[in-house]
C-alpha cells in the first residue's frame, strides 16, 4: 500500500493552492486520495499560509526554543480509531521521524499483534436478529420443549488413510527400516450427519471428490425421513434447522422440506 511521504504531501499543497483550491477543499481532497495519511487542517493552514508569503520551500524551517514533542494523548486517540496503522504511517500523520513514534508507542506500552480471523463480520442488524430469534426459540421451548425433538445437521471435510509413524524393535547395531513420508495432501472425503438431543439419527460419507449440492442434497433429506420415521420422533411434532448454505436454502430444498411437515426454524445469518 502506497504511504505518502511527508515531501509528498507538500508538493500536493503546493498544487492545490496554486490551483486557487480553498483549504476546506484541499483537506477533503487528501482525505478522499489519501485518508488516514492525510494531513490535519492546521497542517494545510500553515503551509497554504507560508505560499501567500510567495515561500514555497518544502523544509521545515529552523524553530528556536524547546524540541516540539509528540502529543501522546493525540497518538492513542489516533490508535483507538484506526489500531491498523502502521508505525510509519502515524509517522506521517503526526509530522515526526519514525523512531520518535516507536518510542511514543512503546511508552504506551502498545504492541502490535494480529488479530483472530473470524468467518465473517457480524453487521448491528445481524446481532439484533440473533437475539429476536433467540428470545423467540426459548419462549417456545418454554411451553413446548421442542428441543427434545429438534433435528439439527452439518457437514464436515474429514481426513482418512493418514498415516503414523510407528517407532520399530531394532535388535543392536541394527538400523530401522525406512518408513515413506505421508502424502503432503491426504485425502478427505466430506462427512453429512443429522442429530438430535439423543445422539446421531443420520450420517452419510460422501464418494471422494463429491460435494453438496440442491438434488444431492434432497437425496439426503429423504434418506434422514426414512431414518426419523423409524426413530422415536415418528408421528411427534418435528423441528428442524439447519445453516444458509447455498444448497440448503434452495427452492428444491424448500418444497422437499414443506412436505414432510416439519416446523423448519429460521437460520442466523
């Protein structure tokens, strides 16, 4: 990523002022080119006031007094709205050489480290929907226990025919004998299984290579029918979730499900 250089930046004012580009202006233009590496408005002030002097010199001019020092107040603040920063980034936020911003963030005692990933971000309204939906499902299960025939499915990529190292009786002098390196990529084959609140009710390997898909999908759910027919949830009041994958929610799928009769509960996004 491009990280503009406080030179940079400078020979950009000088354009927009030459350019007759007020200062408001300018400060949303470099926003919008550069944002969080854009300069501050006093910054563009200054300068845009050392051009009107006719002085278009890009060095910082010779102060006399005390060393300006960086205003750690400023740089945390700086860090809680963006904590993606780079050091040198802030560097030139901030105007100082890079060293004086490691030392103002180590004097903060802040430390860079990566972040958990996660499937995907939860937006305010899909939080919102969690809880109505939850509120929802142990008010019914309050008058109904519908848990205890809740039917709830997954699927998952599982390895097989890996390999072990086995440690091997040697008599002594003697060697082990050599033992190949595991293939780099084992196979897998995806594992489709159904549960309830007393265990597994269904369970299916799928041919290597295969995945989910609507029809297979279908295959599966009325292979699960049969299986509930001949559990102890048959001729009882069926609940069934499962998550929005794309098979799952297909209108073959829908119509699959809206003839076995089950109460099909909303999924999370």
């Amino acid at each position: 990523m491009f990280v503009p250089t406080a030179i940079h930046i400078r020979h950009v004012l000088i354009y927009l002022f030459l350019s007759h580009t007020t200062m408001n202006d300018s400060e949303t233009f470099l926003k919008n080119v550069y944002n969080t590496h854009a300069p501050h408005y006093n910054t563009i002030r200054n300068w845009f006031h050392r051009f009107e002097k006719d002085d278009f010199s890009l060095d910082e001019k010779d102060r006399s007094g005390r060393p300006r020092e960086l205003d750690l107040d400023k740089l945390k603040h700086a860090l809680r709205s963006d904590p993606f920063q780079s050091s040198r980034e802030l560097a030139v936020t901030f105007g100082f050489h890079h060293s004086t911003v490691l030392e103002g963030l180590k004097s903060l005692g802040m430390r860079k480290l990566f972040g958990r990933f996660i499937p995907h971000h939860l937006t305010q309204a899909n939080l919102d929907r969690r809880d109505d939906d939850s509120i929802t499902l142990l008010t019914l299960h309050a008058g109904d226990r519908f848990l205890d025939r809740l039917i709830t499915g997954d699927e998952k990529w599982v390895f097989y025919d890996n390999h072990h190292r086995k440690s091997q009786w040697v008599g002594e002098g003697e060697s082990p004998q050599d033992v190949p390196e595991p293939d780099l990529h084992p196979k897998k084959v995806m594992l489709s299984v159904w549960w309830g609140v007393d265990g597994p009710i269904y369970w299916e390997l799928l041919p290597e290579g295969k995945t989910i898909t609507g029809d297979l999908y279908t295959t599966q759910l009325r292979n699960l029918k049969k299986a509930v027919d001949r559990s102890a949830l048959k001729d009882k009041k069926v609940y069934y979730q499962h998550d929005n994958a794309r098979p799952h929610v297909s209108k073959q799928v829908k119509r699959e499900l809206m003839g076995y009769g089950w109460n099909v509960l909303p999924v999370f996004s």
